[in-house]
C-alpha cells in the first residue's frame, strides 16, 4: 500500500471500484473550493478469463480519461503518478475499492454458539465472506477434530473472539492450541491472516502463538460483557484483513493496492460509513446494492448502524444461487404468467453465464425484474435480526432515506422505473426520499474517508447522487378500486388541485427536482401513513418526481396469474407511462399432467405408478420395474461382475473413466494362446 502524502493537499483524486461485471473510475478535483466530479469513466472487469488480471481493464479507462481531459496518470515504468505534480500531472490520493473475485473464507473460533459467536456472525455479515466453518466448545469434536477441522476448512481468515473482559482464559486456551498448530502446518505461502477480538487479557498469549506464523491483527472485545456488543473495530480490521487477501489473491490487486493509498478496501464498507452519514442528516435511512455477485444492505434505524452483504446473491453471477435462495414462488408471485418448466433455472444460468446481459423482450423483463425484487425482498428478511428493536414479527418502521446502487436499481433507463422498482422492493412505510448512485459515489466518498473526511462529506453532499424523489407509502389493506387517499396538492406556481386515490392503485406526480408543492393526504378507513391519518408535508422534486402509494401494506400483488397480471401493468403503467399488453397466451394455465387410472391399478402396478417427491419438491414417477427376461439379463450380468475370472476376454470393459473399452486384437489373442 503506498504511503498516504503527509502534506496537506487539496489536489486531485483518482477512485476505482471494480465490481464483478463493472470497473468504475472517477477523477474527482477542486472546483471552486470544493471537491467535484471532474471526469469518470467504465468498463468490463477484466478480472476472469483471458486477462485474470484487473490491471487491464483499469489502464484502460484511465487511457481514455487522460485522452478527454489532458491529465496524463502514469510514469514512464508504468507506475501511477503520485502526488500530483506542478503541471497537473498525476493525483494526490488513488483509492481502490472491490467487491469483485472470490470471497474470504473465515473460520470462526468461540466459545459458545449464542455468545461470542453470534456476536462474530454479526461482524463477518458485513464484508464479503463465505464461511469456512466454526469451531466452539460444543461443537462436538476433541483437539485432533478441531485441528483437522481447521486444516481442512483452508480459511483466508481465522477469526477469534471469546470471554469476557476480564473473564474466562482457559477455555479459549484449549481451543487456540489446535488452532495455532493447524496454521504452523500449513503452507508459508498460503497462512490464514488471524483477527483476534476476545478477551484483551489473552493478547500476549495470542501474539505469542501466532505472531510469527502469520499476519496477526487485533481488535476490542466484541462482546466485553455478556449484554454488550462492539463490532465496529473488529470490522474495521476484517477491513484490513480484505486488504491483505486481495492481495494474495491476485488478478492484479496487489500490483494496484501498492499503488493505493489505502489498500484494497471492501465496497460493503462504504456504504455503511453513507448510511451513517445519511442518517445523522435525514433519520433512519437504508443504504442498498445490488450487484451481479453480491447484494448489501446498510441500516441505520433509531441511531443503531448494521449491514449485511451475501456474497452469493446477486442478479448476475449469482442469479442461480438467487433462485435456490428465494424458491420459485417468491419470483412466479412478480410475473404475469405462468413459467414454463425449468424457465427460472434457465433464465438464472443464461445470467450467470452472460451476466451484463439486459432484458431484450417483454417476457424477459419481467424475470429480470422478478429476480430484482424478490432477491432484494429476501435480503432484507435476512437483515431483519439485525436490526436492533426491530422485532421480526413487526412492520419495517417508516424510513426517511433509501439510497440504492448498483445498475439493476439505477440503470433502468427511467428515473421513474427506478422509483417504482425501489418502493415495489422495499416496500417502505410513511413518507420516504429516494436517492440513486449511478456514477459510484459512494464508494469513492467511503474509500476516501479516512484520508480526507472534508472531501468524502462535500461529496456525499453535492448532486452527484441522483435524488429520484419521494415515495409515499399507505399502510394496512385497502379495498381496491375504493377511494383510499383524499389528496389536496398545492404547487408553488399554480391552481391548487383535489384528487383521490383508490386503494390497489399509484399516483406518480412528475415534479422537476426545481420546484416543490404542498401536500395534504387524507386517508380512509383504517389505513394510516406512517402511523398517522392525515399528513401534510412540503416535497422538492426529483429527476422522477413523488410517487404516492395506495397498494397498502403489505403489498399484494395477486394469487393468480390474471389478477397478478392486471395489477403489474397497470401498476407500471401508473407509475412510469410505458403501456403494454400481456399476450393472453401467457394467461392460459399450463394443462395437467396426465395421470393413470390409479383405481384400475393394484399391488406392484399401483407403486409403480404412484408419483413421488423429487429434490426440488416436483413430483416424479417410480420407475418401472425391468421385464422379467430383461431381469434375468441383469441377474447374468452382475454374476459376471462378481466372477471377473470367467468374464468373456472380448467383452467390453469399463476403463478409469467409466466408458466402455474393448480389449485389441492382440490382447485376444495372447489370451486365447494362453
């Protein structure tokens, strides 16, 4: 990692994202006393196959930004021009975030399951992990268990955390033996970096036993009581642990994080220093990507900050892990038809192979935006325990800021399907603003904090975040089609005007991010926005303009495909003005399989033909029993098996492989002379 300029600069800065299917570059620069948007640029992640090198792909855009703007970047051998000279060559700060590549293994190692390893399940939930599996005092194995168990597991990390402060030793102790022996027989080259977070009396003990075996890193306890939880310096180690193992990792990341000034830092964190910022302005707030590898959700709800990433869901990469997740009927209930079989897995492994691929037909944007939102709805059921007093039984309390990123949320190519695709997503409650990060704000913001936190808050703060508008959400269940809101709307310039909205139903109001109006909603029966009756409330515009939601909550949309089918078109159609038709093919059930006769069938016939559950839940026949001289066939045959002796030397064999081989001639022969 280069050594960050110890003068105090206000010059250029060159930030880097590389996600899974995206490398994003900004150049961002002074302009009248404050830190702008200067030029920024994108390509294709060049991190798989042929390159298997990010390097390319980021020398590529800086070739094309220095073409547009003058700046020249490199030195004659290659390297980045760091600080920034005299005639503007180079940058001052080059920050480098990524959630692309395979994630950390983490071995963790506690105590006890619902203590100290739940409190470092919380911790990992916030980067991109894969777990490599746990080891604890009631996990049922003896020192040699544990000591196999940590070799085999071949962990990027072991993470280590147990006792209070002040409290238990020993315990830990006998759990750190196998550990520590299992790293010392492990390969130099591929040594685990070990976080220890635990008892801080054990400190010494620790770096006694891992000190010299590998990279060691400590944090506070994180659970120093047996109520008290401290995550945030534990993550930010796990933050330098991702560092280091990016680096390891190679495609070209060790080459870029020496040039970094702060190493390779994960994207996940990033977002969680905005939603915390966000959240000190505005109030609870949600901070959301998703990608085509991972998705993340940042939380910030009555002053208490979590964040969950899963490296295995995205609408991309992991579009096949996304369908094993969610289940099927979760997608079918955001489709207005009825999936053909294996349609979903197929359209899941089209995106895995093919991730950048957009939807080019109607039928495809409805899977594609099925995937969206019933992907991004079950990550947030996943979020949900995390979420301090937010009980899981309980309505998600009203938010006052959602910011989303990634292209599936921010490149839709409307301000106002991205409005509608967010609030069908999240589902929000009360009056709710809505911020989009098309051009990667947030992570060069979040990866330039600790080096300039001036410059990170102006850019967090200027208009490179797009704010869509603000979504108006109805709680409870209204009856559709039945006057639901009574809405007097008061513009800045103009007739005051009186509407109602029928509950099932969207009203989109295209107010330009100039202008603002006054609003007063009356609401009808026993519904409530955000828990209250009548609501006024002054709103700006946005590139989208207000949306006001009177589907209720929650949100409904059909229990068969006709009604759904009604109401996803005419909710789109409300909402962003694109109208089309649902082809009413798509509406004709697919017709029943057909079944035997089983009152005509008895005995063996009867379980022969009796379906049965398969892996997925699908129901499958029995298979038939073999005919009887097909039967005697194979009784032959297995005899054969089980003589290989008296075999026929000229019939087939099975090799290695498991094809069938025939001996050659000569080998007959020999055999027959013999």
């Amino acid at each position: 990692m280069a050594e960050a300029n110890s003068r105090p600069s206000s010059g250029a800065v060159l930030a880097a994202d590389f996600g899974s299917v995206t490398t994003r570059v900004l150049l961002l620069d002074v302009v009248d006393g404050e830190y702008r948007l200067v030029a920024r640029g994108s390509t294709g992640t060049t991190i798989g196959y042929p390159a298997n090198d990010v390097g390319p792909g980021l020398q590529r855009v800086l070739r094309d930004m220095s073409s547009a703007t003058g700046r020249n970047f490199f030195r004659p051998d290659g390297g980045l021009i760091m600080p920034e000279t005299g005639d503007r060559a180079g940058v001052d700060y080059f920050v480098v975030t990524a959630s692309a590549g395979r994630p950390m293994r983490v071995l963790l190692v506690g105590l006890m399951p619902g203590i100290s390893l739940f409190s470092m399940q919380q911790v990992i939930r916030g980067t991109y992990i894969e777990s490599a599996g746990e080891l604890h005092l009631e996990d049922g194995r003896d020192e040699q268990g544990r000591l196999n168990a940590a070799l085999l597991s071949r962990p990027d990390v072991i993470f280590i955390a147990g006792g209070t402060e002040g409290g238990a030793q020993a315990a830990l102790l006998t759990l750190l033996k196998p550990v520590a022996l299992a790293v010392q027989l492990m390969d130099e080259t591929r040594r685990p970096v070990v976080l220890y977070a635990g008892n801080s009396r054990l400190f010494e003990t620790v770096r006694a036993q891992f000190g010299d075996l590998t990279g060691l890193l400590t944090a506070e306890n994180v659970r120093p009581t047996m109520t008290q939880t401290r995550l945030d310096a534990a993550l930010r180690e796990l933050g330098r642990a991702y560092d280091v193992y990016k680096e390891r990792q190679g495609a070209g990341f060790y080459e870029i994080g020496q040039m970094s000034s702060t190493g390779v830092q994960p994207t996940a964190a990033t977002y969680r220093l905005a939603a915390d910022y966000f959240a000190r302005q505005y109030g609870d707030t949600l901070a959301l990507d998703v990608g085509s590898s991972s998705s993340l959700v940042a939380a910030v709800l009555a002053g208490q900050s979590s964040i969950t990433v899963n490296a295995g869901v995205g609408v991309g990469h992991s579009a096949r892990s996304l369908l094993e997740q969610v289940g099927e009927a979760a997608l079918a209930a955001w489709l207005p038809f009825y999936p053909e079989p294996d349609e979903l897995l197929n359209y899941a492994l089209n995106k895995t192979l093919r991730p950048a691929s957009i939807p080019v037909t109607l039928r495809e944007f409805y899977l594609e935006y099925a995937f969206v939102r019933a992907g991004l709805g079950w990550l947030l059921e996943q979020a949900r325990p995390g979420w301090t007093g937010v009980p899981r039984d309980a309505p998600p309390p009203p938010l006052a800021l959602i910011v989303a990123g990634g292209a599936a949320l921010t490149a839709t190519g409307s301000p106002a399907a991205s409005l509608m695709l967010i609030a069908d997503a999240v589902r929000p409650a009360g009056i709710t603003a809505i911020k989009a990060d098309p051009l990667g704000m947030i992570p060069a913001a979040g990866g330039l904090a600790t080096l300039h936190p001036a410059a990170a808050v102006q850019l967090l703060d200027s208009q490179h975040l797009e704010h869509l508008g603000t979504v108006i959400s109805l709680s409870g269940v209204p009856v559709v089609d039945q006057p639901a809101i009574r809405l007097t709307i008061k513009p800045a310039d103009g007739d005051t005007i009186k509407t109602e909205i029928a509950g099932g139903h969207v009203l989109f109001l295209p107010l330009p991010a100039s202008l603002s109006m006054e609003l007063d909603l009356r609401v009808v029966g026993g519904l409530n926005i955000g828990g209250k009756r009548r609501v006024r409330c002054t709103l700006t515009g946005g590139t989208a303009g207000v949306l006001i939601d009177a589907r209720g909550r929650p949100l409904l949309t059909g229990d068969d495909v006709p009604t759904r089918a009604q109401n996803l078109v005419r909710w789109w159609q409300e909402a962003t003005e694109i109208v089309h038709e649902i082809p009413p093919e798509w509406l004709e059930a697919p017709p029943a399989p057909a079944l035997p006769d089983m009152a005509a069938l008895t005995g063996e016939e009867a379980a022969a033909e009796a379906p049965r559950r398969g892996w997925f839940g699908l129901r499958r026949r029995a298979p038939a029993a073999p005919p009887a001289d097909e039967a005697d066939a194979l009784d032959d045959l297995l005899a054969d098996l089980d003589s290989p002796a008296e075999a026929d030397p000229a019939a087939p064999r099975r090799g290695l492989t498991g094809k069938l081989t025939t001996p050659a001639a000569d080998d007959l022969d020999a055999l027959r002379r013999g």
